[in-house]
C-alpha cells in the first residue's frame, strides 16, 4: 500500500517503524497505524507549518505533564519531534464513549483543559471567532473567500457565544477523538486546536449530555455549524455548503440565535 504522504526520507529517522494500516478520522491528514517491533504507533502527516505543529506538540506535552491522557510523541532517534510534517505518537488503545455518564467524562476532563489554559497563546497563524468579526483569515478559515453574506451569516452566528475569557479548544470534539481508556479518557487528534472561547468544544455534544454553558442548545450549535461551515470552506467545500445550508435552516426557525449587530463583547 503506498502512503503518498509519508517518504522515506521521513519514516527513516525512526528506526525500525513500518507503517501498517490507515486509520479512520483524519480528514486533513494521512494517519496510519505504525508498528516497531511488538510496539503500536500511530504515525501522522501535518500539513500545518513548522511553527504550528510545534504548538500544538508544546501543547501536548503540556497537557499529558498535568495528567491529561493525550497522544504521546515518539521522538526520531537523534530526538526531533517531526520531520517533513510527519509526527509518530504511540498508540492509545480505547473506544468511544457509550453512554451519557462516559460523555459526562469527556466533558469534565474538556473542561479541566479549558481551565488549566486559560490565557494560552493563540496558534500560530489561526484566529479566535472574537478575532474573526474583524480579520478574514485564521487556521483553515477563510471568510475572504466566501460570499460576502456567507461570511456575515457566520460571524453572526459567533456573536451570542463569545462571552468568556478564551483558553485552548480542542477544536474537533466528537466519538471519534475520544477514547475510554483504562486510564480514563483519552483526546485524540489536536490538528484543529486552538486558542478561541471554550463553549466550542461543546457545541455537538449528544443531545443528553450536558456542559456548564452560559448559552442555549441552540444558539451553541449554531455556532458550531457556522464554525465547521468557515473552516471547511476550502478544505472540504462539500462538506462546508451543507453546513452552511444547515446555518441558513436553523437560523429561519431561531432567529434569536444570531445577533448582527457588529459591538463586539
């Protein structure tokens, strides 16, 4: 099987790793379960820049040093932490949560992330939705490149729930980045973690599981789609035209979930 993303000039610093099978997730990243010797590694390709890989492994280390069960990275063996974008993490063995308590889980161990980084330096090159009323560009969203009343519908949908001081978002809170390991819960997969308020990251709970938000359900998941509408413009425009019909759907039945006034709080 050929992995286009992964050279040999990049799996070489890492002695004796073979990669096995692609796994699922990673929309904008090749993954691929690694092996060396009886050892499982999961083994990624960033397309993010140098600068922003490094904050989000700054922010691993961070995280597991505080005890929250994250990705662990597999050093090349002259020590680098990646090289040409691919990072190898050993493997988490776990699966999804099942029910309302196991979810409940998540969100605690979510929220005791928000807290531990609160005031965290914004990634390099992305922007928080606060900073996206007045900027077009951060991480994968390009509002300049949506149409002009896309980009508004958006943005206005963002206003109702930036109310808090911002902390680091995972960024893609969903069954498929959330493992019950032995250990507890574990959160995979911080390619789209930023610096933004929190309540994003619980924007697509199940509907039974619930977070100590300041908003309504509703408004909140707005939100959400409008967020998953803007960063998958370019990446997934698919993907992002159904979220943004989905937008256009949910405001014509709450129209109170939106505020287009442009005061910013």
């Amino acid at each position: 099987m050929v992995y286009v993303k992964f050279q040999p000039s990049s799996i070489a610093p890492w002695a004796g790793v073979e990669l096995r099978d692609p796994l699922t997730g990673g929309a904008r990243n090749q993954i691929v379960l690694a092996e060396r010797g009886s050892e499982r590694l999961v083994a990624r390709h960033s397309e993010r820049s140098v600068s922003a890989l490094e904050w989000e492994l700054d922010l691993l280390d961070f995280l597991d040093a505080r005890g929250i069960e994250v990705p662990r990275l597999v050093p090349t063996d002259d020590g680098r932490r990646h090289v040409d974008g691919v990072v190898i993490y050993r493997f988490i063995d776990g699966r999804p949560p099942q029910d309302r308590a196991e979810w409940r889980r998540a969100v605690a161990v979510l929220t005791a992330v928000h807290d531990m980084t609160a005031g965290w330096p914004q990634r390099p090159e992305f922007a928080s939705s606060r900073q996206l009323l007045t900027t077009d560009r951060g991480g994968d969203v390009r509002l300049d490149a949506m149409p002009p009343e896309a980009a508004e519908a958006v943005r206005a949908a963002w206003r109702p729930v930036i109310t808090r001081a911002e902390c680091v978002n995972h960024g893609d809170v969903g069954a498929g980045n959330i493992l019950v390991t032995d250990a507890g819960i574990a959160l995979l997969d911080w390619d789209e973690s930023r610096v933004d308020v929190p309540w994003f990251d619980f924007a697509f709970l199940p509907a039974d599981v619930e977070a100590d938000v300041p908003i309504d359900v509703e408004t909140l998941r707005t939100a959400g789609v409008a967020w998953e509408a803007a960063t998958g413009w370019m990446a997934e425009p698919d993907y992002a035209a159904k979220r943004l019909a989905e937008l256009s759907a949910r405001v014509a039945v709450n129209p109170n979930s939106v505020r287009t006034d442009t005061s910013n709080r």
